[in-house]
C-alpha cells in the first residue's frame, strides 16, 4: 500500500565438494553448480531486480587456461538474461563438438562458467546507479592465482569516508568514493601483502618461484586478512568473496545486521542471505541450515576443508527486523510465524478503532505481502469473537433455543479482496498532473464489498513515505462508502533513516517525520527544529563513538497516538468523505513477534553501530539546509 522501498541485495555462495564428473554421473550434468546457482538468484529475485550477476572459478587449472569466468547484467530481467547467456554459450560450444557431450574434463577446460566455486548476486540499487559497472560482483585481476579477488555482498558502510582515507594512506589510488571500491581494495590491499609475505618465507625455504605457487594456497589465511580488512568497518553485511585460486568466505557483521545462512554436506557448502531459498533449492530440512553468527565468517579453502571462525567480536545483536516485515520470503518457517503475530498483536488497536463493532466491519489487506500479518489478524479476531459467543452461550443457557444459537454461531469476521492489482498497468507519463491520476487506477476495487454502514480495515506491511497512500488507495478505497477507513501498518512508525542497506535515506520522505514537523510547528515548539539543527552541526567533527542522536528531540514531545492521527490528517485527501484512522504497530509488539532480530533503529534511533547517528544528524541537517541529498 504504501511506496515500494528497495532492498539493497541478495547473495548467494555455492561450493561443490566433489569433483564435478561426481555430479554428471549422479545429476546427469556437470552443470549441476550451474543449475543451482540460477534457483538460488531466483529464490531471492524479491531482493534485488535492478541487476545480477554471476562469477564462477575452476580448480587446479594450467597456465594459460581460462579459471575465471564473470558475467552481469543491468536488462530489465537481468538473472533471466545472464543465465540465457551461459546457456546459449554452453550450447554452442556442445552444437560445435558434439562427441563431447558426455566428456566433462573437455567441458571445464573449454566451456566457461562450469566450476567448483560460484557466486551470486542480486541487487537493487539503491543510489541510483544501475549501470553495469555497478552490478557485483565485482573482480579485482592480478596474474598471480592468489592475487585474483571477487567480492560481492549484502552490505552498506557508513564510513566510506574514513575507509577511503585509510587507503590513500596505505599509498592506494582509489578510483571512486564508493563502499563497494573501498571494501574490495582494503581486502586486496591485505590479500596482497599476506601472499607477499608467504612468498618470501616459502622462498627461504628452498622452493622455486614456481613451486611456491601451491604453498601459498595452502598456508593463505583467510581468517587474518578478514580480519586485518574489517577492523574498522562501519556497517552492515554480508560480504562473500573467491580468491582466484579457490578460498573463499562469506563474512557477517558483528551486529548480525544483514542476514546469513549456511548449509554443508559431503557434497555442497551454500551460504545464502535466505535460509527458504537453500531449503527449497537444495531439498533439505529447516534445521539442517545454519544462521551464520554475528562477526563469524564461512571460510573454504581450495582443498575443500570448511570451518566458521570469529573475525570481529560479536556485538548486542541487532539482526534487522524490517527483513522480517517485509524483505525475506515469507515462506521461511520463522517468518511466516512471526508475520502472523504482527497481525495479531495489532488487534487490540483495531477493535478500539471500530468500537468492537466486528458485525459492521470489512477486513481486507493492501499488497499481496501484507496476506500473512492479515491472516493473524483474522484469526485473533476470529479468537475475540469466539469468546463473546462462549459468553452469550453460557448465560443464555438451556432456554436458548436452536434459532438463537445459529445465530451467534454464524457470526463471523468479514473478510473481502477489496483490491485488486492491475498489473498490465503502467504510469508511464512523468508529468505530476497526469502521472497522479492514473495511479488512481493502478488498483481496482470489488465494489459491493463494503457499504455506508461499514468500517474498512486494511493492513499493510508499512506505512513509510505515505505518498500513495494519499495519491491512490484512499481515494479508491472511499469510492466502496464507507463510514470509516482504519489503515493498519504491521510495522511501527518509521521516523529514522536505514544506513545499513535499505533504500530509506532521507527524512523529509517519512510521513512520521513530516508529521511531528507539523504538530512543533502547531505546538508553537517551532524553535526545537533549530535547536536540533545547531546541535547536529555542531557534532559534525565529533568522533563516531561521542555522536548523539538528536532527531529524537522532534518526537519527544509527542505520543505514537499523536504521530498516528496527524499522519492520519496529512494523508487524507481534502475530498475525502470517510473518516480515516491510521494504527502503527507498537515497537514493544515487534519485539514480542520477532525476538531475534532487534535491530529497530528505523523505529527508535537506536543505531547500533556508531556511524548511525552521525547518519542521522547529517540526514536532518540536510533537511534543514533544503539538500535534496543522501546523508551516507
């Protein structure tokens, strides 16, 4: 219901532990990795569509043969237009030699793609940058095998300054300002230096420069240049990487931020940022798949030996709860469960809204993501209802008659598809006086379904920019009659911007924040805005660890009931007839629905790593000086 907000990106890991004629003989192809990897990036397409991409490395290649083979893209249907790519390719070269169909060392050698090591990538992105240079993953080259690094992640760093100032330091070049150039030039600044230091020990050794090639593989630790690269990221992530002559790892932050999940057998390592996409991809059970721990790491050396290991120490756990809300597929275990509890908890608030007048009220959800939280909501009605007709029955008695108890049996919530999403709709004129009348129409609505008698409650993941909101569902939803529209957000109000990796960076887009502007300003508390402003400024130079957020100082005075009804009155159209009623889940009740993942900072200012708010301060600073711009 409310805009779409972007999710930064979904990664994907696969290493194959057996050689891969293993998997021609009991799969049927030795493109069983390949296979793989495209229902991965698939299983998690609803984290990123803006751009994918695909990179693969073959084991105990010669010199002189192809071990690395990369391919993105930034089409409209980018997995679908990579892995028609690496099809076409993989067919042309079989159509061309034919007697090779079955010979699987001709396959690796000649075809490029197959291997033993992938990673995957998804992305939207979130800076408005979707050209194909900035598609990951992404390749740093260097002759030497080991020197080789591809890096792509689930990430956003708050302190790209202060990263791209350690690396003019170390005597580097960077070529852009960006989080994803830093962090992969720190790691290759360290992979660098170990592979360096490991060629001057196995030289002492006696070993030729040749030979020292396979020692460096096998002593390079991962571990330490993950270690030596993370030490002062600020940020979340899930960051995944390939040396070129087989290592790789997956990293997590220390705060758990951006998620991570792992499965091995004798067959497989898959590390993914969605346990359901490794469950359904791979066959396998919910418990058999692993939460990477927070500032732990995935570690696979190229002889196939697998270990998790501590890189950063573990701080309170914030793991976020939007990938809970709305993000991750719901059809993972945990977050079906915990979706339907955000309905259910909210219900209390609803049955005020309508005065516990449930005969006279039309429930309904806006979009389809919001199924699973209305389906809670049902049921708690469904268990508030059951009550009362315990209630009548028992006092009632045995003079009730057959009639009667039909009657109370037969009452039940009022469930309606009030909308209806036309897909094939498209807004493809820019101008706002008739870009905003055709999102009128992007909806249908089921006429009928509601009438002047009735309250409407809808629910909806979030409530964030409120846009359209304003522009569409509501005046739609006015043309069913009804008495009363109650829009329900299973969410809580969103008052903070994300710097960790979601497309919510600028405050003037939250209607939360937009509304406690409003009520200072009717309030005659005018002056806290400066004052807020003046300490924000102030604390610019201050060290990360000294900076306090004091955007909470413009929702102080306020209740979320306050927030609520001017949001309510911000996004009603003037020519609206029904009354409209905005509820926002409670942040207590989000941690009661989702007890592992903490992370509320959107919702409450509770950044937790210490780039948060100076973010924050530099986003309302922004805002005040009428800078339309990003505050990371």
């Amino acid at each position: 219901m409310s805009d779409p907000i972007k999710h930064e990106c979904g990664i994907s890991l696969i290493r194959l532990l057996q050689p891969l004629e293993y998997y021609k003989e009991k799969y049927g192809t030795a493109f069983y990795g390949v296979n793989k990897m495209y229902l991965m990036m698939e299983k998690q397409h609803n984290r990123g569509q803006d751009g994918a991409g695909f990179a693969s490395i073959k084991l105990n290649m010669s010199p002189g043969e192809r071990y690395i083979s990369r391919i993105r893209s930034a089409q409209s249907q980018p997995i679908q237009d990579i892995f028609s790519q690496i099809n076409d390719r993989i067919n042309r070269t079989i159509a061309e030699h034919p007697q090779y169909w079955d010979d699987v060392a001709y396959q690796k050698k000649h075809i490029p793609y197959i291997g033993e090591l992938l990673l995957g990538h998804v992305r939207y992105g979130t800076f408005g940058k979707n050209s194909i240079e900035n598609v990951h993953p992404f390749l740093r080259q260097n002759n030497w095998m080991h020197r080789n690094l591809i890096v792509a992640g689930n990430f956003n760093m708050t302190n790209v300054d202060e990263l791209f100032s350690n690396l003019v330091d170390l005597g580097q070049h960077p070529k852009e300002m960006a989080d994803t150039i830093t962090v992969m030039e720190k790691i290759g600044h360290f992979l660098d230096d170990a592979v360096a230091k490991l060629y001057k020990e196995i030289k002492k050794e006696g070993y030729s420069k040749r030979e020292a090639s396979p020692h460096i593989a096998e002593r390079l630790s991962i571990s330490k240049i993950l270690r030596k690269s993370s030490k002062n990221w600020d940020g979340g992530y899930t960051m995944g990487g390939m040396l070129g002559h087989g290592d790789a790892f997956m990293l997590r932050d220390p705060s758990g931020i951006r998620p991570c999940y792992y499965y091995k057998d004798d067959e497989v390592v898959v590390v993914a940022s969605e346990r359901p996409a490794i469950q359904t991809v791979f066959n396998v059970t919910y418990e058999e798949i692993k939460e990477l721990d927070p500032g732990h790491a995935v570690i696979i050396k190229k002889n196939g030996d697998f270990s998790i290991e501590q890189i950063q120490q573990p701080k309170e756990r914030k793991a976020c709860s939007f990938e809970r809300i709305y993000f991750s597929r719901g059809s993972d275990k945990e977050i079906y469960e915990e979706r339907k509890q955000l309905g259910k908890l909210v219900f209390p608030e609803i049955l005020k809204a309508i005065d516990g007048d449930l005969m006279n009220t039309v429930f309904s959800y806006i979009p389809n993501t919001a199924e699973t939280s209305f389906l809670g909501m049902i049921k708690e009605a469904q268990n508030y209802l059951n009550n009362k007709k315990e209630e009548q029955i028992l006092s009632l008695g045995a003079a009730m008659s057959k009639a009667e108890l039909h009657k109370i049996l037969d009452v039940r919530p009022r469930i309606e598809k009030v909308a209806i999403k036309d897909a094939k709709l498209r807004t493809f004129i820019t101008q706002d006086s008739s870009r905003d009348d055709l999102v009128t129409h992007v909806y249908d609505i089921s006429y009928g379904s509601a009438g002047p008698e009735d309250n409407l409650v809808i629910i909806d993941d979030s409530i964030v920019r409120g846009t359209t909101l304003r522009k569409s569902i509501l005046r739609m939803l006015d043309r069913l009659g009804p008495k009363k529209i109650v829009v329900v957000s299973s969410a809580p109000q969103i008052r903070y911007p994300d710097c960790y990796g979601i497309d919510m960076a600028k405050l003037e887009d939250f209607v939360a924040f937009r509304a406690a502007i409003k009520l200072l300003h009717e309030n005659s508390m005018g002056h806290k805005i400066e004052e807020v402003y003046q300490k924000c400024r102030c604390q610019q130079q201050s060290e990360d660890s000294e900076v306090i957020n004091h955007v909470k100082e413009l929702y102080a005075p306020f209740s979320p009931e306050q927030l609520s009804d001017k949001i309510a009155e911000l996004l009603s159209p003037e020519d609206i007839n029904a009354e409209v009623q905005i509820i926002y889940q409670t942040v207590e009740n989000l941690h009661q629905a989702c007890p592992k993942n903490l992370g509320d900072w959107y919702f409450t200012g509770d950044y937790p790593t210490a780039g948060g708010n100076r973010v924050v301060n530099r986003a309302f600073i922004n805002f005040y000086e009428g800078k339309n711009q990003r505050a990371y």
